[in-house]
C-alpha cells in the first residue's frame, strides 16, 4: 500500500523535532539567571548543574557543548523556518484548515495519554510544524508542471490517504467473571483511579502495566472487539462504561477522547495531491535551503570544525 507523503513528514517531522528539542532544551526566554528546560524544571545558570567528587559541570560547560555539537544544525532548523514563512507569507499562501485538523489528528494517535495541558502546548507546535511542512512542498514544488488529468487519476488512486477516519482513546479494565466486573466498577465508583484498578484487577497481561492503556482505534480495528469501539463512541470523552461481555470475560471501558472523521473533497485536497505529484518529480531532496536564495540570509555563524 502507498502510504502519503504527508503521513510520512508527518512520523519524520516528529521525530526531527523530538531530538532537536531533546539535545538544544533551553527555552526562548532565558535573560536572567535562571531559565526552564522542556520539562519545565528550573535550572540556576550560576550554579554546578552536576558535581562529581571534587570536579563539577558549570552551565558555560554544558553551553559550550551543545553549540559546538549542535549549534549550526539547530541554527539552519531555524533560519529554514523563517524562510519558509516569510516567503509563504509574501506569496499569500493558504492551508485548507480541514488539512490541519486532519495533520493534529494523525499526530495525536502517535502520542500516548496526554492531560489537557500538555495537549495544548502540543497542538500550538504541531500546527506551525505542519504549516512549515506544507508550504515548504508548495514552494519547492510550484514550478512543476503537473496536468490536471495527473492530479485526477492520482487522486482517484489513493483518496483514502488524504482522509481521516474516526478513532477512539481507549483504556479497559478486563476480567474473568461478572462479580469481578462489579468489583472493579464499586471500585470505580468510589473514586480510585482507572489506571490503579486497571492495574490490580485486569487479567489482560498486555496493557496492565500501563494501567489498561489501549491507544486509539477505528470503527474497523481488528485489534480490539467490535463491543469496545461501539461503547466507547457513545461515551463522554473522560468516562468509563457499565461491564459489558466480550468473548474473553467482562470489560470495563474508559473513552479518554474522539478524534472525529476528517473528510476532505476533491477541491479541498486540489493542492496537496498537485504537490505529492510534484515533489516525486524533483530530482533532489526535499531542502529549504534550495530556498534561501530568494530572501537576503546573511550568516553570521558558521563552526568551522564541521
């Protein structure tokens, strides 16, 4: 099966963007003495951040490192992303939202249990990183030539991959007997965590540990009973479902959230399936830097040791 080139940016862009940000983890805001790291714990710029024995590891150590190992690399991330938008901007470019919606919700299932919080701060960066990807493939790609009968056919082809379908966050509490059922909900119901019964009661040895976490799941999963998709959809997202019977015992579900279904017209997706013809086209690699020559970049920083 052809997978999109979308989904594929998609996965590559994540993992770009988690190992950028795992090595270069300062923050924007760092002017005085202490700043935060990505895990939000306060870091004091004047102090050791690690003493071993009689030596210690200063902050200016740990700068100095960072730069030299990685320095240039993050500085071209970021200068590529300004590029990229000042050029979008001054072309008038434009993203379908029914495309960004369809992108948060492809990212969305490659990620665990998230609280509302973090959900937020996720969502803010995926969608810049989203429009990033998307008007970097118009703007490499707009001087192909694609006709529109290899717009249609191609579309015709794979129209499947430019959708989104509905999917469920579930989590499930199984156990052997309908006793044991009503156990685990008396204990629900008194206010004990999901994760913490799941993790004492359920006998399903795959997703015990991990406090009977599912993942997300379409109405045609074959992974998980019909039963699951059918009770979770007519929950509220946040909460759990009466025992219902399934072939191995009594499940108890819990509906964290709903993605719902993302359809998207022919015209909708007009300019991306022109792009992902395009782009097969090209005979380099997909580089914004093939677009700094069309805005003035002056760098003023180059490691000479790379």
């Amino acid at each position: 099966m052809r997978v999109s080139r979308l989904v594929l940016w998609s996965i590559i862009l994540l993992l770009l963007i988690t190992n950028i940000t795992t090595i270069f983890i300062l923050s924007g805001e760092n002017s005085s003495d202490e700043f935060v790291v990505l895990d939000e714990t306060p870091v004091d710029r004047n102090k050791p951040l690690a003493e071993i024995g009689n030596d210690e590891v200063l902050y200016q150590d740990w700068m100095s490192e960072l730069i030299e190992q990685y320095g240039e690399s993050v500085l071209h991330d970021l200068i590529d992303k300004k590029v990229i938008f000042q050029l979008a901007e001054d072309e008038g470019l434009e993203i379908h939202p029914k495309i960004v919606d369809r992108e948060l919700s492809r990212m969305m299932v490659m990620q665990g249990l998230l609280s509302e919080g973090e959900k937020e701060k996720k969502i803010e960066k995926w969608t810049e990183q989203i429009k990033y990807r998307y008007y970097l493939q118009q703007l490499l790609s707009e001087d192909v030539s694609v006709s529109e009968a290899e717009i249609e056919e191609y579309y015709q082809s794979y129209q499947n991959q430019y959708q989104f379908d509905d999917m469920v966050q579930l989590s499930h509490i199984l156990v052997s007997t309908q006793q044991e059922a009503e156990y685990a909900m008396a204990r629900l119901d008194d206010g004990e965590p999901f994760n913490e019964v799941a993790q004492e009661l359920s006998i399903d040895e795959e997703s015990r540990a991990d406090g009977g976490y599912l993942g997300f799941y379409s109405e045609t999963s074959s992974f998980i009973p019909k039963e699951y998709y059918d009770t979770a959809i007519s929950l509220e997202a946040g909460t759990y479902s009466e025992p219902i019977l399934v072939n191995n015992g009594y499940a108890v579900i819990f509906h964290h959230q709903h993605l719902p279904a993302i359809e998207l017209s022919y015209d909708e997706v007009y300019e991306e399936v022109r792009q992902d013809i395009a782009l097969d086209q090209l005979q380099s690699d997909v580089d914004a830097s093939a677009l700094w020559d069309q805005i003035e970049v002056k760098l003023n920083y180059k490691n000479e040791k790379n």
